[in-house]
C-alpha cells in the first residue's frame, strides 16, 4: 500500500493501493484564524481577502464567529453609512445581471468602488439559486473595482437580510461607493430590499402581458425608478410604447412623500445604450432627496424599522431557546394536534411556562 503524506478523501481500504492524488498542493491548509483587530485594519485598508473572510464569519453558525462577527461590525459601523444604496428587482429572465454587468461597468468607469450583494429566497427553500450561481456577471466580477457577493443561503429570508446588511456595512467600511442589492422579483424580498436601499430600481419588458408585471404585485409603488430593458432591436418600438404605458400608469398613484417624481426609462443591457441614463436617474434621485431631507429621513427610518425588528427577533429567538418551553410545546402540541385543548389555551400555558409562572 502507498504510503501517503498528505490527506486525501478517498476511502483506504486494506490491500487497495490508492490513486495519486492530482496536485498534492491543493490540500487544504489550515487558514490562520484572524484577531478582530486584523479583521477590522484589513477592511478600512480595503483588502478584499479579508474582506470576504469577515462576511463568511458573519455567515457563520459557531457561536463563536458570530461573536467576532458582532465585535467587527461594530467597530466597522462608525465607517459605515457613506455609500448609495441600489435596490434592483425584476422577474427572472428580465436581464438583471446583464444589467448590472453593464451598469456595474459603467459605475466603475466613473471612478466609484461598487459592491453587489445578493438576496435570493430561491436558496432558503431549495438548494439551487436563482441569483447565486458563478457563471453571472463574469466581466463584472474580474473588475479590480467590483465585488460581488452571492446571496447567503441556507437561511429564511429574514436571516438573510440581516446578513445582507451587516455585509453592506462591512463593504461600506472597506470604501466602496455603491453598493447594489439585487433580489428576483418573485416574493416578499423586494419589500425587504426596498428597506435597507436608498434607491429602488424595477427592470422591466416591453411585450404581450408583460406591462402589468409588478403592478399587480404593488412592486411599481415601491420604486424609485423603471427601466424598460431590452430596448434594442425590433423591441425597440414596443419599448418606447410601454415606457408611455407605464408612464402613464405612474400619474395613478399617490405622489410621493419625497417629491420624486418616479421616472421611466429604456436601456439595453446587453448593447450598453442609455445605462448612463439610468445612472444619471439615480443621481438625479439623490441630489434630489439629500436637498431636501428625504435621503436622510429613508434611511433613520430603516434604522428605526431595523431596531424593531431586531427586538423582534431576539425576543422570539430567546423565548423559542427555552428549554422550558421547548418542553412545553412538546407536551401541548399532540393535545392541541388532538383537539383536547384550545389553541388559545395551549399557547397561553406555554408562554406562562417562559414567565415562571
Ligand atoms: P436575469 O434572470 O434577470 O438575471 O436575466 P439575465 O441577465 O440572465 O438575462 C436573461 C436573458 O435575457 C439572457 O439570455 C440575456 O442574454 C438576455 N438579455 C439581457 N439583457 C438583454 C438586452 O438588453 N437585450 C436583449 N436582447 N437581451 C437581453
């Protein structure tokens, strides 16, 4: 039998000489687990590696890492806040990550540092994704100016964005200008991108049915700005006429707090045309609600909105960690499954059960 100095996967099995290993070098080294101190100096220097270390720490389920996790945060979060915030939903297939390739190129062109984060739903509930895969964005993602971060998975949508946010204040502090948040248009996630951006960006199609996607949803009402895509060959006509629908559309709803006025534009991905305009839009939109207090205002209101549901959380999370009542919900459950007890009966004995009553 081979003697073999390095680990391998392979089951050894007496008698059975094993393969050798392709490249002996790619075993796993043990990585240098990094103080607070170093994580912390490593994002304000913008070093990237440690960058993407501390958002996996913060993606970790070791008690132990999230402590770290939290200790980085916090002395991160005093360089935080600097960045504009882009919200970009759209059905699948709508062109979202063409767009970002294109727009995403274009932000780095004009001197800005961009981040662009994920939050796909798809991979809580199955383990394919629907935003998370390598392949997209490839140009994007070589960019020395770009950095992208797939959605965290494994997690119920809450717990994702919570981990979306503590990423976006770890890119913030690691200098990044612009930090876009991308979700697929087909659940609750709009709403909870829509919380924690300053800007939020509907990508649409021209053609059959299509001018009534994400109205129906009540998705139009919550952006700041729709961009017709695919606005290129012969859907550049059905474009046009759909940017008129839609227009048209907008004049229906209650006009915003802000004083925006939600515009409407058509890009091409996929040929580069009119995604400057779509980035003028944006700054448009800031210039706008920075002079007159809303950019601010949006954004104490998502903090406060934030310290509400951290209570939440932390409430829930704790009372469901007590032993006591784990027990007594084990001990309910079959009678109110039974039908021997009320719910209302059931529940109260178990949250009385929290209070030591
Ligand atoms: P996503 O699912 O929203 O991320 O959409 P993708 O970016 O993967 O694009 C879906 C399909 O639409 C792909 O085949 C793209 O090549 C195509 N596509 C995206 N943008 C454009 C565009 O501006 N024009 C045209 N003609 N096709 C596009």
């Amino acid at each position: 039998m081979v003697e073999n100095d390095f680990d391998t996967a392979l089951h050894e099995r007496e008698g059975i000489e094993q393969p050798a290993q392709v490249n002996p070098y790619l075993q796993k080294r043990k990585r240098r687990e990094l103080s607070v101190d170093e994580y912390v100096d490593g994002i304000l220097r913008g070093d990237r590696v440690i960058l993407s270390r501390a958002i996996t720490l913060t993606e970790s389920l070791n008690p132990e890492h999230q402590k770290m996790a939290q200790d980085v945060i916090e002395r991160c979060l005093p360089h935080s806040g600097k960045s504009l915030r882009i919200g970009i939903t759209g059905v699948p297939g709508v062109g979202k990550s063409t767009f970002i390739e294109a727009f995403g190129s274009h932000i780095t062109s004009v001197g800005k540092k961009l981040a662009v984060l994920a939050i796909d739903p798809s991979s809580e509930r199955s383990k394919g994704s629907i935003l998370g895969d390598k392949t997209r964005m490839e140009q994007l993602s070589t960019d020395p100016n770009a950095f992208i971060r797939p959605s965290p998975s494994g997690l119920t949508l809450g717990g994702v964005a919570r981990k979306t946010r503590e990423t976006a204040i770890l890119c913030e502090a690691a200098g990044f200008d612009v930090i876009i948040i991308e979700t697929v248009g087909v659940g609750q996630s709009e709403t909870v991108v829509k919380s924690m951006v300053d800007f939020f960006l509907l990508l649409m199609l021209a053609g059959a049915g299509d001018e009534l996607q994400g109205i129906k949803r009540g998705i139009m009402e919550m952006a700041d700005g729709l961009v017709i895509n695919k606005a290129d060959g012969d859907n550049v006509h059905p474009a046009e006429l759909a940017k008129t629908r839609y227009q048209s559309a907008l004049h229906l709803f209650p006009k915003n707090e802000n004083g925006w006025s939600v515009p409407v534009a058509t890009c091409s991905a996929i040929e580069h045309t009119s995604i400057d305009k779509v980035w003028e839009m944006i700054t448009d939109f800031e210039q706008h609600t920075r002079s007159n207090g809303f950019f601010e205002k949006n954004r104490n209101e998502q903090n406060v909105k934030i310290f509400y549901d951290w209570i939440d959380f932390t409430i829930k999370n704790n009372f469901f960690n007590n032993p006591d009542v784990a027990k007594k919900i084990e001990e309910l459950l079959p009678k109110v499954l039974e039908g021997n007890i009320t719910p209302y009966q059931a529940g109260n004995a178990v949250v009385d059960e929290e209070k030591g009553c």
